[in-house]
C-alpha cells in the first residue's frame, strides 16, 4: 500500500512541476489537471513496472517502481499539457 501512496504523491508533484516549468503563469485548474495527470501517470507507471518486475503491486517501498512513476507521471502531464495548452482558460 505504500508503493501506491508514493507513486500517487510523487506524480501529483511531477504533474504540478511540469504544469510550472511548461507555462509559469498557470492558473489554478492548469495546476490542478496537470496534478491529476501526474498522479494517474504515477500510479500506472509504478504498477505496470513492478508487474513487468513479476513483483507484487502492493508490497513495501520500491525505488526503481518510484523512479518510473515519476518519469510516466512528468510525460504524462507534460504530454496533456501539450494537448490542451490553448483550451484551459487560466
């Protein structure tokens, strides 16, 4: 359970950094989507990595499962924010 919580907090923080570096002056439903873009892309990169690892989903803490949440969350959000750049009004 708490591989899950990570992945969720940490791609929730990727989505929000990536939301600040792709366009600073965000406003706060860009924030916001590009955070629930993270933390969807977290969750699914850490599950999908450690059944690629034939380890369990729910196990204790895994670095490498956290790295790859990170990096699905920051392409995630950054790849919604590249879609929808010009339809959020900010």
């Amino acid at each position: 359970m708490l591989n899950i919580i990570f992945w969720f907090t940490f791609g929730v923080l990727s989505g929000w950094t990536v939301a600040l570096i792709a366009r600073p002056a965000a406003g706060l439903k860009r924030i916001a989507s590009s955070g629930v873009a993270g933390a969807i892309g977290g969750v699914l990169g850490g599950a999908v990595s450690r059944i690629l690892a034939h380890r369990p989903v729910i196990d204790g803490f895994d670095g490498p499962s956290l790295l790859v949440a990170v990096f699905t969350a920051v392409i995630l959000a950054s790849v919604f924010n590249f879609i929808f750049r010009g339809n959020v009004k900010t």
